[in-house]
C-alpha cells in the first residue's frame, strides 16, 4: 500500500475486519467507574454494531449512565488489521430490537442461548474508525470518518 491510502482502501479494510470478527471489547464510564466488556456484534453499516447486553450487567447500566463509548476489534495481534472507535450507544426496543437479535443469529449463531436470557438490545454508532495494519505500515492508523455524522 502506499503511504497515503485512498478512503476507500481504509473502508475495504475496515469491511473486511469488521466481517471477519464476531466479538469486540466495548469500554464504558459509568458512575461504578470504568469498565471493559466482551460481547458478539453484527455490523448493520459500516458505522452501526448492533449488540445484546445482560440487563443487570454493569455494562448496560454505565451505558444508562454514560452512552459514550469505545470499541476495538481486534484478534489479539498486532500482526492483523484491528479497529478502534469511539461510539454512542443507544438502547433500542420493539421492531429495532427484533432486528438486532435477527442479524445478530445471523451472524453469530453461538449467541442463540443468550438471546433468551434478560438482555437489552443496542446499537452503536461509530463516529470514525482508526484502522492499523502495522505489517502494512499503518502506524500510526488510518481514519475512516463517517460522513454521515
């Protein structure tokens, strides 16, 4: 790749880890203080996760708190591309909530046990991702604003 990338060089990046990946870490702020969660996602966009979160969980309740979070999708190396961004995340009920769980089983079909547990359905939406591919050279990483936003 060349040093300065085209926007959609980093978009094809981002698909392709976001597709790649079934679960993220999600980091909230919340009035118990900070907090770090695992959980499945599906991507409903390129700016929009779409997630499942225990309704007694202290991560759904620093949400209530705070909707301010951030994400990374990572698998662990630095030697893979791995995303990062800020979001805000929004709690969503009925019709929305029915999609989320929908295009969740679809993607990962493990969450099925989960999905009859108490647990409130989320979107987030991403502002900008920052892409790093270190073995590509990408460090520091490259943005992917939403210009939507």
């Amino acid at each position: 790749m060349t040093m300065v990338e085209t926007a959609s060089e980093i978009e094809a990046v981002v698909r392709d880890t976001l597709a790649a990946h079934q679960s993220f870490y999600l980091a909230t702020s919340g009035s118990a203080g900070p907090w770090v969660n695992g959980a499945y996602f599906a991507e409903t966009g390129l700016f929009t996760l779409s997630l499942v979160l225990e309704q007694r969980g202290r991560t759904l309740a620093a949400l209530r708190d705070n909707p301010v979070v951030s994400v990374i999708i990572s698998s662990g190396t630095p030697a893979e591309p791995f995303l990062q961004a800020q979001a805000t995340a929004r709690i969503v009920r009925g019709a929305e909530a029915d999609e989320v769980r929908r295009v969740l089983l679809a993607k990962v079909p493990q969450v099925e046990p989960f999905l009859g547990t108490p647990i409130e359905a989320v979107q987030l939406q991403v502002m900008a991702w920052r892409a790093t591919d270190i073995p590509n050279g990408w460090l520091p990483g490259r943005d992917l604003v939403d210009s939507g936003v």
